[in-house]
C-alpha cells in the first residue's frame, strides 16, 4: 500500500492540469445555477484488509487521489473554484506518507487551482460560499450530501451525478491513452493465460498469473475482481471464487482487466482447457463470435446499448440469437443471453454514463454477448473494447485473438 499511492499519482498527473479545469469549467456551464461541492471518499477504518479507493467524480474533477479533500465549484465562486485539503498532521504521515496539504507553497501549482485552502475552514466559509448560489449541487446520498443538508435546511439542493456523467462518457485524448496501457497490459495477461491453462490447473493459479502479468506492466491493481470460471462455473455471469480445478473438455472463461494509473481496462474471452474446442463448443463459440461482430459493425453514433431503446444494439443482438435456431431444451438461443450487451469504461469498469444519451464520438464501450447453457455446463463471453468515432467503431482490443482456430494456435504454442 506504501508503495501504491505514489504510482497511481504518478500516472495520473499524464493527463494534464488543463484537462481537469477544462472539465470544472464544462461542470459551471452545465450548472449555472449554483454550486457544486463533492468530496473525497472517506478514508477506511485502519484494518490490513482494505485498500483506500477514491470516489471516481471526485477523482475526474480533481486529479487528486488522496483522502480527505472537497471541492466546490460554481460561477459564483471567486475564481470559480476552490480545493479544500486538510492541514498538514505528521502523525497521519508518519503512517501513511507526505500528503499534499494548503500550506505548500506549490499546492496550486501542482493541483491546478488557484485556489486551495484547509477543509478545516469550510464550514465557517460556507455562509459566504453559497450566498451566491440559488442552487447547491452534491453527489447525493454521501455523507458530505447528508451534512449539508442538515446544515442548510431551507436552501434547495441538486444532484450533481448526471451532470458529470455526461462529462465522463465521452474521453479526451489523454483518458484515451490511459486506457489504451490499460488494456495492452490487460491483452498480454491473457496471452499468458492462455500459454499456461492445462487440465489439473484450479481457476486461481490462472487469475493470480494474470494479475502478475498486468502487474509487471506497471498497473496498480485488478480492475474488478477477476472472474476465471471453467466448467459449470463458466455459467455463472459475474462468478468470483476461482476455487475450482479445471478438467480437460471443458471450457474456462476469464472475464480479467487491469487497472492502470486509475484507468480500466475490461476484456474477456472463453477457451478450450485442453486447447482444442469440442465441436458443440466452437458451435456455441461461433455463434457467439458472430453476435459480437454484428454489434461491432453496427456502433456508430447515435447508436444505444441497452434493451428497449431505439437504434439498440442490445436489441440487434438478441435478434440475432433469436434467428439462429433453438438450443437443444428448445429454447430460443436469444433466452441464453441473459445480460446487458455492453457498458462505458473510464475511470470506472462500469464507468458513469446518462442512459438517455446514445453513444457519441470519443465514447469508449464493452461489447459483450455471451449465450449462457447451464444443461451443458457451457458459457461462453466475448468482451471487448470499442472506441466510438466520428464513422463508425474502433475495435481496440482486436489485436487478442477471438477465432477459434486463432485461439487454438496460440494455445498451442505452449511451453514445454
């Protein structure tokens, strides 16, 4: 954890200062009314068993990873904006490192804000903050949200999420660069799965080699946590434990993705243990395969992800399940697709995003189809990255094998 907190910080100052004040400044356009006050997430009770995560729309605004900052932001503020940071208190250093803190003379030359001033005045500067604001915006349902509500009872309050949301889906070039390392690191760990899965293996050795792998490549931490399922617990969409041992004949499916300089990656694919699919498995894996491409072809601006809405690709791709005939209990093959088609990724693996808007330049999606066959112990997901542009979409993570016949040759190309 030590060692953590310092790489993350490292990689997140590539994108740039101007970056997060042209995002601040895009949030007072889109709430003119008022102000927005968001928080740090609060810091964790001292146990061995967490790691400290920040809140990603705090994150996004800022660019700071350290807990215990606020920030406010609106038109009526002088200058616009303000970073609160706690004071410096060594005894809080002493067990988790220098922090930056209000009193550093370089505090706003290296947050960005010309302002920044200790959290431990706010509440005496809140009278004065809001006289301006008709409107306080917050992340609803934080405590920080709780607080000032209790505090202002008669003042009308707004939530901020949607707003920022808008603002997170589509991704500058930097965020698109982060990404990118993200799911280079992402493609070689599976790479090196592949190398390694043999029957006799349990589903743990496989995640923990991965991990290793994207860990190697300077990435901070696992995404979400991965998800190694062979057999029947290939069935089981988000399936954690990775306890079990892999057998020859089946399949393992590896829903796996890093996370790097706090930038995530989501990529999965399905592969035979014993690197030969069975004919019903490449059968079901074609199908799937086929699916997926359908979707690829069709993204585009204007387009939507999800079930019952127009131009849906979700939609798309049910239809075509639908039109391949029925598995062999007689149900529609569309049945045994039972999740949503894709999601955005950001600084989030299911990053933030307006479900009103259709997809836009600049957006990066998962596209996802999986038929899901418990009678046969057989699940079978392809996951990969698409990045929307002004034409149509941008496979990103291509270059990772998806034919069989391509996952087949990789795989045997194993070490002795």
């Amino acid at each position: 954890m030590k060692m953590l907190l310092p790489a993350i910080l490292a990689v997140l100052a590539q994108v740039p200062a101007a970056d997060y004040a042209q995002r601040r400044e895009a949030l007072r356009k889109a709430l003119p009314d008022g102000i927005v006050v968001a928080a740090a997430a609060a810091e964790l009770p001292d146990n061995s068993r967490s790691i400290y995560l920040q809140d990603t729309n705090y994150l996004y605004l800022t660019g700071q990873s350290d807990p215990g900052g606020m920030v406010a932001i609106g038109a009526s503020l002088p200058g616009g904006e303000i970073l609160f940071l706690p004071r410096r208190d060594k005894n809080y250093e002493k067990w988790h490192g220098r922090r930056l803190a209000p009193e550093d003379a370089d505090a706003p030359a290296r947050t960005g804000f010309a302002a920044v001033e200790p959290i431990e005045t706010f509440e005496s500067r809140l009278p004065k903050l809001i006289e301006g604001a008709p409107r306080i915006y917050t992340i609803s349902a934080t405590p920080l949200d709780q607080k000032l509500r209790a505090l202002l009872p008669v003042r009308t309050f707004g939530d901020a999420r949607n707003a920022i949301a808008r603002l997170r889906m589509v991704k500058s070039a930097a965020e698109q660069e982060a990404i990118t390392r993200a799911l280079e690191a992402s493609v070689e760990a599976h790479r090196a799965a592949w190398r390694a899965i043999a029957p006799g293996l349990f589903e743990y050795q496989v995640a923990g080699l991965m991990r290793k792998t994207y860990n190697d490549r300077g990435c901070e931490m696992d995404a979400y946590p991965p998800i190694v399922g062979a057999g029947p617990n290939s069935v089981a969409l988000h399936y954690f434990h990775n306890s079990r041992r892999m057998d020859s004949g089946e399949v393992l499916l590896m829903d796996v993705g890093a996370q790097c300089g706090g930038y995530a990656a989501d990529i999965t694919r399905t592969v035979p243990v014993n690197g030969r699919f069975t004919q019903r498995q490449r059968e079901v894996y074609q199908l799937v395969l086929d699916a997926q491409q359908v979707a690829i072809d069709a993204v585009k601006p204007g387009v939507t992800l999800g079930r019952g809405m127009a131009n849906s690709l979700h939609t798309l791709v049910k239809d075509f399940f639908d039109s391949q005939g029925k598995a062999r209990l007689g149900k529609p093959m569309g049945e045994y697709f039972n999740h949503g088609l894709g999601h955005h990724v950001g600084l989030d693996v299911h990053d933030a995003f307006d479900a009103t808007l259709p997809l836009a330049e600049g957006m990066i999606v998962t596209i996802e189809p999986g038929l899901y066959i418990p009678e046969e112990n057989l699940g079978v997901r392809l996951e990969d990255m698409v990045l929307v542009t002004a034409t149509g979409g941008k496979l990103l993570t291509g270059h990772l094998p998806r034919a069989p016949s391509a996952v087949e040759q990789v795989m045997s190309r194993k070490p002795r």
